[in-house]
C-alpha cells in the first residue's frame, strides 16, 4: 500500500501543479502541444482537438508542452500568435506562476474537505479546568460558554481559537452557570511556544478542555467514608441513589443532592485479567458492584457556595476525589519504583509544588535533573529522590461527549482551511529561510523520494486526514520551491521575465541555455544530496535487511 499512497501523492500534485499552467495557456490562447503526467514510456494517449494527454510510466514529474518558436520547427503564420512567446509579458509571467500558485492555493481544498467533515463539534462547555491557570476559580467544569468578548460562541473549537488570539489580553466570557447568567473576565496567559524551526509564537491559553472527566474516583485516606464503604481508587461509578452520572461532575451533583443521607452507589472496579492474550497486552475487567456510603457532616463554617467550593466540600466529606494523580501502573525498576512509589499512592507534590494536574507535573518533570516526589499512600505520607525519566501513568478517563451539530460547516470548514493553509505556508517559508540563513543544514532539511515514500506510507496508514494534511504541506512544498529563482525551475522563468522587464527586451537564447544548464546541474546536486540524506537515514535498516538475506 505504501506505493499506492506514493503514487497517489506525487501524481495528484504533479497533476494539480501542471494543471495551472495548463489552464491559463488555454484561457490566453496559447496553442497546448502536450499535456503530460509522469516521465518516460506512455501507457496512456488521448488525442484530443490539439493537445495529446498522457501519462507516463514514471510518476515523477509531469510538464506541459506549449508551442514554442525555440523548440518547435517552422511555424504555420496562423499558430504564431498562439506561441507562448507571442504573449505579452504580463500573460507569461501568469502562465508560468499559475503552476507554483496552484500549488500553494490547492490545499485550502485539502484542508476544506476534511473540516467539512466534522459534521459534529465539542459544545462550549467547560469540562475541565487546569489548576493554577488563569480560569482557575473564575470558571467552572459545566459553565456553558455563550460568548466571548461580545461574540457568540456555538462550539469549543470558536472559544480556542479566538482565546488563542488574545495572549496576555483580558477576555471576558458571558456563561451559564446553573441557569444563571454571569460575566467573567479572565487575564489570558501568554504562552510563548516555539513552534516549526523554533519560531515563537505569542498563544493565549486560559487552561480549560472541553471534555469531562469520567466518574473515576481516587480514595486516598483508609480512615474516610468512602474507605469503610469498600469504595477503592479508580472505581468508577455508574450511579448514586439510581441516578446515573457519567461524568464527575454527575457524580459531584448526585452526592450533593444527598444532604448527608446515606448514600447506594453503584460502581465498576478494574479486576485484571492474568495473560488474558498470552502476556501481550495487560486487560482488566470492570466488575459491577454496590456500596453504602454515610458522608460526614457538613461544616458550618463553610459558608462559599461557588461551584468549586461546593464540589470540594462534597468530595472531601465523602473521602474521595478524581483519580487524576493517583498512579495506576509504575513500571518495576523505573527511578520512580526505586524511590519507593508504587501503583495506588496518590502523588501530592515534586519538588516542593503542590500538583493536581497530571500533564503539568510531567512537564515539570522533563527537566533533567534529580527531583523528590511526595505521595500518600492509605494517607500515610511518603517521598523519594529519583533522577531518571518518569515513565508512571494514571488513569483519568474522559466521558463520552454530547457533541452538537456544525450548523455552518462549510464557512466553519473554509475558515479553518485558509487558517491551516497560511500556517503551513508560514512553516514551510520559515524553514527555507532557514536553510538559506545556515541555521538549518541541508543534511536535516531536504529528503528525497526514498523518504517521501515513507512519509506517504505513513500518513495514509493512519487514515485520510493525516494523508490530506501531509499532501497539503508537501503540496506547499512543491509549490514555493518551484518559486526559487533557479534556471529550469518555474521562479528561473520569473527571473529571466523580470529581467526582460527591466532591459525592455529578453535575453539572449545562448544565454538561456547557459543558465538553463547552470540550474539543472543545481538540481542534479540538489538530487544526489537528497538520496545521500535519505540512505543515511534508512542505513540501518538497510544494514540489518542485507545481514538477514546473507544469513
């Protein structure tokens, strides 16, 4: 399948790219000898009025063979105003962009019919939101978000991408929170990222996901109700009372509908299942199961009736919480193992920092040096030195999400193609800057076909919007290189015409062909680099490959 997809990669661009030349010789008048897909012997000819259409067994290229006074013999008096020299400059310096310009514009389209796609979307509703992030204690896991900064919202994705836009810039949100309208105004962070070839990019982020996390509890003390009623970490509960939750924040209101009554919850507990596949995979099967559980009383020195606050007060009355830091799986002889931290303790700090949030710790610890992690286990507490990388995870799975209908899916999908098209035009631009600044050696950056036959294996393995999104930047790719001013190369035509333009009349035909054969030596060095680079970076499979056929 690999070379279907390498096939069907390289053709549709070379068709797409040779198309725009084609098109527009045709709509100035210029007489179109041939039109061809791929090199070398034809397995296809359509003879058409005055065009031959072909493909060529070589799916490598393609061209498009327009009359022309230097190529073709003697021209009957009627054709030559349909040579493409005949042309005014202006039409030949169209003809000649039309090819690269489609090139770059085509996968607007690419991105398109993929976002149109989504036929369904996240609604905009807050389903978690990060700890120590500028929407932390401001909004609340289910405040709808009806619109931001004066402009309603109908999905998650319009909140991320006009959030985004406004780092280190107050926004302020219209929610509903419980059938109350509020105002809230949250400072968003100005996330710094370094993006393609390590260009920063200023990104709001005020720390909120859609989606909700599902009932999986955490129970880290042995002396709380949760405890005594037999409830374990990671059990997930399936209802309260009768009342099915589905996600925490179900879970939270069905606790706090309680008034402290005794609570029939229903849940699920993992029970493994010993080399249920041989040992290639670890299984576990969730076992329904009841319980009883009496809350403590509530206090009445607790007077803050926030969303937050309340879900706080619920859980710790019950003597659970979300699973989110409690390690499920710590793998034997990890630096984690050897300082002590087994599966089940709930991890409380690293190096001094409260944590409550699984990904903000793991960025915390991907900086390589000694950290000392702080954990309870049954509420006892603990702690220990590690050094290595932290390879422990945790389970804190998200419940389905109640998706609502994309309304406007082609605006919605346009937008989004335009927006993905001027990000990859941006990367590629940045990375042929680059290249030419010496920052980026030719050895990282320029592949051949060897590794463009990976990449579109690949990308079309993992299904058709990883192939559309791979063709669309390689697509860009083709389309600018095509615009360096290199002879043989569309940008070398462009630079003969601007210097044309500037003389008031073209160069010389010897000179042409000296700069013509100039340019191809460029590319057959450009050609053999790329095959270099792409041997050493198969050399060890290659390597191994001849040392099994020989063995």
């Amino acid at each position: 399948m690999n070379l279907v997809y390498f096939i069907l990669l390289v053709s549709v661009l070379v068709f797409v790219h040779e198309l725009g030349h084609f098109t527009l010789a045709k709509i100035f008048g210029v007489k179109v000898l041939t039109f061809s897909l791929g090199f070398g012997p034809k397995i296809i000819r359509i003879h058409g009025k005055e065009t031959e259409y072909c493909v060529g067994v070589l799916p490598f290229g393609g061209f498009v063979n327009m009359l022309e006074e230097a190529k073709a013999g003697p021209i009957p008096p009627e054709d030559r105003p349909r040579t493409f020299e005949a042309q005014s400059l202006w039409k030949r310096i169209a003809i000649v962009l039309a090819g690269p310009a489609m090139n770059v514009v085509f996968p607007i389209a690419l991105y398109t019919s993929v976002f149109y796609g989504e036929r369904e979307l996240s609604p905009p509703t807050v389903g978690v939101v990060l700890p120590g992030m500028p929407a932390d204690g401001k909004l609340a896991p289910g405040d709808r978000i009806v619109s931001v900064d004066g402009k309603n919202v109908d999905n998650f994705n319009d909140v991320q991408r006009y959030v985004a836009k406004r780092a280190g810039k107050p926004v302020r949100f219209t929610i509903d929170r419980d059938g109350h309208v509020l105002d809230v105004t949250v400072n968003a962070a100005d996330d710094l990222e370094a993006r393609e070839m390590d260009t920063p990019e200023h990104v709001g982020r005020i720390g909120i996901e859609p989606g909700f996390l599902a009932p999986v509890i955490g129970v880290p003390r042995a002396d709380s109700p949760a405890y005594r009623a037999g409830l374990r970490s990671f059990d997930r509960v399936t209802s309260v009372n009768g009342r099915r939750t589905e996600r925490m924040i179900d879970l939270i209101d069905a606790l706090a509908a309680s008034r402290g009554d005794t609570l029939v919850i229903a849940y699920r507990r993992p029970q493994a299942i010993p080399e249920a596949t041989g040992g290639l995979v670890d299984l576990a099967l969730l076992e329904p199961q009841v319980a009883t559980l009496t809350p403590l009383p509530r206090s009445g020195s607790n007077k803050d009736e926030s969303s937050p606050a309340r879900a706080a007060d619920v859980l710790a009355r019950m003597g659970i919480e979300s699973s989110e830091m409690f390690a499920v799986f710590v793998p034997e002889g990890s630096g984690e193992w050897k300082a002590g931290l087994r599966a089940g303790d709930r991890i409380t700090s690293v190096d001094g920092i409260g944590e409550t949030n699984w990904q903000t710790m793991l960025a915390h610890l991907r900086v390589a040096r000694a950290h000392e992690i702080q954990w309870t286990r049954d509420g006892e507490p603990m702690a220990g030195t590690f050094r290595s990388a932290f390879r422990a995870a945790h389970w804190a799975p998200y419940a389905p999400e109640h998706l609502v209908p994309n309304d406007s899916r082609f605006s919605y999908a346009l937008a989004r193609g335009f927006e993905e098209t001027g990000r990859a035009i941006r990367a590629v631009s940045i990375g042929m800057l680059r290249i030419v600044q010496g920052r980026v050696s030719l050895s990282e950056s320029v592949s051949g076909p060897v590794a463009l036959y990976d990449i579109a294996g690949q990308a079309g393995a993992k299904g058709t919007s990883s192939f559309v999104s791979v063709m669309a930047v390689i697509s860009i790719n083709l389309g600018l290189i095509n615009l360096l001013p290199i002879p043989v190369l569309d940008g070398g035509h462009l630079a003969f015409f601007l210097i044309e333009a500037i003389r008031r009349r073209a160069l010389a035909r010897r000179t042409r062909e000296i700069a013509s054969l100039i340019g191809v030596t460029m590319l057959v060095v450009l050609m053999a680099i790329a095959f270099k680079n792409d041997v050493q970076r198969r050399w060890g499979d290659i390597v191994s490959q001849a040392h099994e056929l020989w063995s």
